[in-house]
C-alpha cells in the first residue's frame, strides 16, 4: 500500500504535494486538527477549572499584565522567518539553517530585553512583584523559538499527527505541573510555571518528530526575498497585536489586576474554541492553500471548504457560548469568578466573525499578498483601538468600564468583519456571495440550537434547579445533541470526506 505521508526534510520530490495527493493530505489535516481541537477544548477546561480554584482572579491578573509584552516581543522573535519555511514553494536546508540561527539569536536578545523592562512594568501598573514576574517569563521566549523552524517544517509537510501530538501533550504536561504548583500554593507562579513546561515538552516533542537538524550558519546570497516577505507578516502581526492587546493594556492600567484578571481570562474564554480550532487548522490552510496557490480553481475551492468547517464549528460556540456563559464560569471557578460571567456573555459574540478575520491571514499569506494583508490589518486594528475606546468611554459613564470594553470588541469585530473578508477574497478571486453562501446552513442551524437552549432554560427555571455543573452539562447535551440534528447535513458531508480519505478514494 502507498503512504502518502509527506517525507519529512526540507525539500524533496515527496515533500511537492498536488493534485489528489494535496487533498488527501488537507483532509487528513483537518481531520487530525478537528479531533485536537475536541481534545484540546476538553483538557484545558480541566485544567482551568482547577487553577481558578486554587488561584485568585488578582493572580491571573498579574500574569496578564505581563502577556501583553511577551506576546509584543515574540512578533520580533521570529518576524515572520517560520511562516517563510512553510509558504515558500521551495526553500533549501541552508536556508532553513539561516532562519534557525536567525530566530534563535533573535530569541536571546530580547528575552534580555523583557527582563529589562520588568521594573518599566512594575512602574507602569504600580505593582512591585512585576520586576521579578517579567524577569522570570523573559526566558520562555528562547525555549519556544527553539521548535519554530520544526513546527514549520511539519506543517510545510502536512505531518499534523505528530504536530497535534505534541501540543495535547505539552498542554497536557503543563497543566499538571501547574496544577500541583498551585496545589502547593505557588500562586501566579504556578502560571509561569506551566508556561516553561509547555513550552519544553513541546519543543522537545518537535525535535523529536522532524528529524531536520540546524547546519553551521552560513551567509546566504538569496535571503533578501525571505527577510522582506518575513518584514510584511511582522507588520502585519504587529497590527494584530494592537487590537488584541489595547484592551488589556487599558484595564489594568485603570482597574487594577483584580479586574484585569477576571477580564483577561474571560477573554481568554472566549478566544479558546476559535485558537483550539483555528491554530492546528491553520497550519492545514497555509501549507494546502500555498501548495496550491498556482492553481485558483483549486485555491477556491479550498478556501469554501475551510470558510464551511470554520462555519460549522464556530457558529454553534458563538450561540452556545452566549447562552451558558454565567453557568460555565461558576462552574469553572466558583463564586470568586462570577463576575466575569457578564463579561465573557458580551465577548462571546465576537466568535461568530472572529475564525473568519484569523481565516484571512492565511489566504492573504499562502497568496505572497503580505503587503494587502499589512494594508487590511493596520485598517482591522485601526477600527478595534476605535471601538474599544468608545466602549470604555461608554463603559466608564456607567461605571462599568470592563464590560464597555467587551461589548465593544465584540460589536467592532461584527461590524468590520463583512468589509474585511469581502477584501480578502476580491485578492484570492472568490466571489463574496459564493462565500456567504457556505454560512447559510449553520448559521441558521446555530439560531435554532439558541432557540432550542433559551426554551429548555426558561422552562427549567419555572419547575426545576440544578448544580451549576449539572445544568452547564445538560445545556452542553442539549445544544450538542440539537445542533447535530439541524446540522446533519453539514456533517454528513465532512464525516463522509474523512471516509472517503480513509477507504483511499477521492474525495469530493
């Protein structure tokens, strides 16, 4: 029997995917990445569940002040070299070496430059322990850019097995360990702790899966295409940034770490079903939509496929997610964390375009268009900083600052997320309408799951209560159970591409 498992290395004839063989390898992916994304949203609610109720809101609070910085820096330490190892049509094994040795220096320089910055911190937030916090997060940054060129070589190749593998085991790993620290009373460090054990299991995990190992550096001739496609993603993410960030930024500057924690992590909530699928899924898209970006019946084509599965799982966590947010939180946390119930209800509202707007990078990279994608995500952050601004405005009349900013990340991404996509797809020629159509289905199969949910909650609070764990289940079973019945067809139809895949046929 033929496997028609990429070969792992940099280039080679095994590692040019087309046709049939490109499609077999982007449905084996998404498969391997829907079943992560299950796993991966089961095990990190586990996890939270347990740290919220070990460790104070105020502690989380303190992490978070320090994550935007560290989030600013790793768009520097790799500017965008690891997307060139999996966009590039083909790229030689000193190339890669160049872009490793790159990265890593990179990594060293400014994990000294965050430790520098811990006392700024500190002074900025008003909070002495800053100092030390940000000193001891800094050396993450060299551990993860370790494994960057590995992931990207993995997914350069289609190997997300390994590549899924890896990552439950690293959350998995980190989680325990930060359990236990936390079981043990180390508070916030508990967190950091968690992030040096994933990261390490993680990168460890990749070395293990690629076997491509980094040769001497040598001074490349021909880097000069690499570094200007690299210098447009960082840009690009930097812009990003900006509109994930601000908000953070701004309340815990205004409000404290109380309040930033119990913001930060409902957000965090809210992101968590659109990165649990949309990380490993983008690590199918760019390579499928690369390796097939000279063909653009076939780029199309994979492109409304993706715009389907991202539809079908991200409408139903929109709705759902809205619905049971105050049950999911005390469940998860306990009566300390309810606060953030309100919150995450006005944020969950923004899963329902926020898969598309992550979507887009992709399409706009696997084309080589990072000067349009720099364009749309300086007018995306523009947009959010707006919205985000007004709704602290509005937030802080009514003495409600962080539930002004929630509401308006969420209305801003809604709004702006149409004129976006429409922009994004003029550049990847797809029709506009041809894409909205790939929605209809389970958008309206998301309306009716909500319909269905909000019926059982008002029924239930005339004749029965249940434990909040009990209900948040029975809600979970509830949507799971009607959105599969009004969806089935949308499901059918992805089931029957990963048996096809599995019998050896062409999929359709």
């Amino acid at each position: 029997m033929q496997n028609n498992e990429p070969r792992s290395g940099v280039d080679g004839s095994a590692t040019k995917l087309a046709g049939d063989a490109l499609n077999r390898a982007v449905r084996r992916g998404t498969g391997i990445a829907t079943t992560a994304h299950i796993a991966a949203q089961l095990l990190g609610l586990a996890v939270l569940a347990a740290l919220y109720r070990l460790i104070e809101p105020e502690q989380f609070g303190l992490l978070a002040m320090i994550l935007p910085l560290l989030a600013l820096v790793q768009i520097f330490m790799m500017p965008g070299l690891n997307i060139v190892t999996v966009q590039r049509e083909t790229i030689s094994d000193a190339q890669v070496s160049w872009l490793f040795w790159v990265n890593l220096a990179l990594c060293a320089a400014l994990a000294v430059l965050v430790a520098a910055l811990g006392p700024l911190l500190a002074w900025f937030y008003q909070r002495s322990e800053l100092t030390s916090l940000t000193a001891a997060v800094a050396g993450t940054i060299v551990v993860t850019g370790l494994g960057a060129q590995h992931q990207a070589l993995l997914e350069r190749h289609l190997r997300l097995k390994p590549l899924a593998t890896a990552r439950l085991a690293a959350q998995l790993v980190g989680g325990l360990a930060a359990v236990l620290a936390a079981v043990a009373g180390w508070g916030v460090w508990a967190l950091i702790l968690q992030l040096y054990v994933a990261a390490v299991v993680l990168g460890g995990m990749l070395w293990q899966f690629e076997p491509w190992r980094p040769s001497r550096p040598k001074r490349q001739q021909d880097v000069a295409q690499l570094v200007r496609f690299g210098g447009f993603f960082t840009a690009s993410s930097l812009m990003f940034y900006l509109a994930q960030n601000v908000d953070k930024v701004l309340i815990g500057w205004a409000a404290g770490a109380a309040v930033l924690g119990l913001y930060s992590q409902a957000f965090n909530l809210m992101m968590k079903p659109v990165y649990l699928l949309m990380t490993p899924l983008a690590g199918v898209m760019l390579p499928g939509l690369s390796r097939a970006a000279a063909d653009r019946e076939a780029f199309g084509r994979l492109l409304l496929a993706f715009t389907r599965i991202i539809a079908l799982a991200m409408m139903p966590a929109g709705v759902g997610l809205f619905i049971v947010a105050p049950e999911l939180i005390l469940a998860l946390g306990g009566p300390s964390w309810m606060a953030a119930g309100p919150l995450l209800r006005a944020l969950s509202v923004a899963i329902l375009a926020q898969g598309f707007v992550n979507m887009a990078g992709s399409v706009y990279t696997a084309s080589g268009l990072t000067g349009r994608l720099l364009v749309a995500a300086s007018a995306l952050a523009a947009c959010i900083t707006a919205g985000l601004g007004m709704g602290w405005f509005v937030g802080q009349h009514y003495e409600r600052p962080a539930m002004g900013v929630a509401c308006g990340y969420s209305l801003t991404i809604l709004v702006i997320a149409g004129p976006y996509l429409a922009y994004c797809l003029q550049a990847a020629g797809v029709g506009f309408g041809d894409w909205l159509r790939q929605l209809r289905r389970p958008v309206l199969a998301a309306i009716g799951m909500g319909i269905v949910l909000l019926a059982a909650r008002a029924t239930a609070e005339q004749t029965v209560r249940l434990p909040a764990v009990a209900w948040l289940i029975t809600q979970l079973v509830l949507g799971a159970a009607s959105y599969g019945l009004l969806a089935r067809g949308q499901i059918r139809w992805v089931v029957g591409q990963f048996r096809l895949l599995h019998k050896g046929e062409k999929p359709v």
